[in-house]
C-alpha cells in the first residue's frame, strides 16, 4: 500500500479555485486508476490510464474534471472551478502490467488526498 | 451496470464473537479482491480470489468465493478490536477497473 504515493495528503480549496492531485504508482506498474469515496459511501471509479493513454473514463464527471499520466512523471487529477460537492477523498491505485486474459487484476491503493472545498 | 451489494451494512459485536459479512451481485464477476479501510487512509488489500468455490484463509479471517461466481463471504472467527474497520469487496466484471461493494462497517467492542 505504500508504494503507491499520493499528494498532498490534504487540500484545501476556495469554491471556484482549482485542485491538483497527483499519484506516483508503484515502482513497475504502468496502470493508474483514480476512485473518488464520498464520506460514509463506498469508492467510485473515475478513470483508468495508461502511461500517455487514458483506457476508460466512464466514471468522470463530464465537466470540470481532468485526469493524465504522461510519459514522465505522476499521473495528475485535475479539478476545475472546485464546488463543495467535490470535497471527498480520491485514491490513485496503480497495477502493473496483465495480460489481457488474466482475470486476476489486483491493484494496489495510496492513502489517499483528501479534498476539502470551502 | 454492475452492482456489488454487501450485508450488513454495519455490524456491532463483542470482541471473541465470530461474524459474517456477505457480498452479493446479480452478474458473474471473474474475479474478486477484499479489503479492510481505516479512517483517514486508502484500502488495504486482503485477499483475491479468482477460482469458482475458492476458500482462503489469513489467520483468524476466511474469504470465501461462490461457485456462481456471484458471490462471497468474509468470515472472522473470534473477533478482536483491532479487527475494526471497513471491509469493501471489489469485483472485476471482466475489464480491468475494479467495482466496490457498498461496504460493511465493523466495530468490535472489547
């Protein structure tokens, strides 16, 4: 769990200002999800990306949110124009490369950045 | 969509007692991960379990995986304090983003 690291740990943010997160996976992994848990709720997938792809964002607000992994560096989650319900905690998880055929995906999670809008 | 739905929602128990938590979908997952959450940190990995009928242990905690595929079940055998926490199940429906369950908050009482 600890080899997936995260920052900040805690944000603070004006209504209107802008949130960026960012996750270093696990050293040898080249996959990175980003979940979204609302308190008292369970996590929500938002995004899963590949280094410089993103593979499937079906869980991404269509607007204001913005997630990539690039070639170098951590994988960033970007918040635009924060509004209070997007105070929660998000957690970047990183996998290392499976075979397509493989049914066994395990992941791995950081401690998560937890986001306060006021 | 694929939903994972886990029972009960909260559980209370004396510390010694055994307990179940369950975790339940309608589709056929191709595998399944448990994990224990903590306050103010990320999920922590438990168990996978991928084989239809699996059954896992880790000391006093038995995972088991349905022959269905649509189910399983964490089973604690003489809980302790330190077992407090959220447990969430996580389901692959066949790609590779994992889908969590509702959650089973669990307070042990010494």
């Amino acid at each position: 769990n600890a080899g997936v690291m995260q920052n900040p740990r805690h944000l603070v943010r004006r209504r209107g200002q802008e949130a960026r997160l960012r996750c270093s996976p696990m050293k040898g992994h080249s996959h990175v999800y980003w979940y979204r848990q609302l308190p008292e709720e369970g996590l929500k997938f938002m995004v899963y990306l590949q280094k410089e792809n993103i593979i499937d964002e079906s869980g991404m607000p269509k607007e204001r949110f913005s997630a990539e992994f690039p070639k170098e560096g951590p994988s960033i989650l970007r918040i635009q124009q924060v509004v209070r319900g997007d105070s929660a905690a998000y957690f970047c998880a990183s996998s290392p490369f499976q075979d397509r055929g493989f049914s066994g995906n395990t992941i791995y999670f950081g401690e998560g950045s937890w986001l306060t809008v006021v | 969509t694929q939903l994972l739905e886990q029972s009960p929602q909260f559980l209370s128990i004396q510390e010694g007692e055994n307990l179940t938590v369950y975790c339940n979908s309608s589709s056929v997952f191709s595998s399944l991960q448990w994990y224990r959450q903590e306050p103010g940190e990320g999920p922590v990995l438990l168990v996978t379990v991928v084989t239809g009928g699996e059954v896992k242990k880790l000391k006093r905690l038995t995972f088991q995986f349905g022959d269905a595929r649509k189910d399983s079940s964490l089973h604690i055998t003489a809980a302790q304090p330190g077992d407090t926490g959220l447990y969430l199940c996580a389901a692959n429906f066949g790609n590779e983003k994992l889908t969590f369950g509702t959650g089973t908050r669990l307070t042990i009482i010494p």
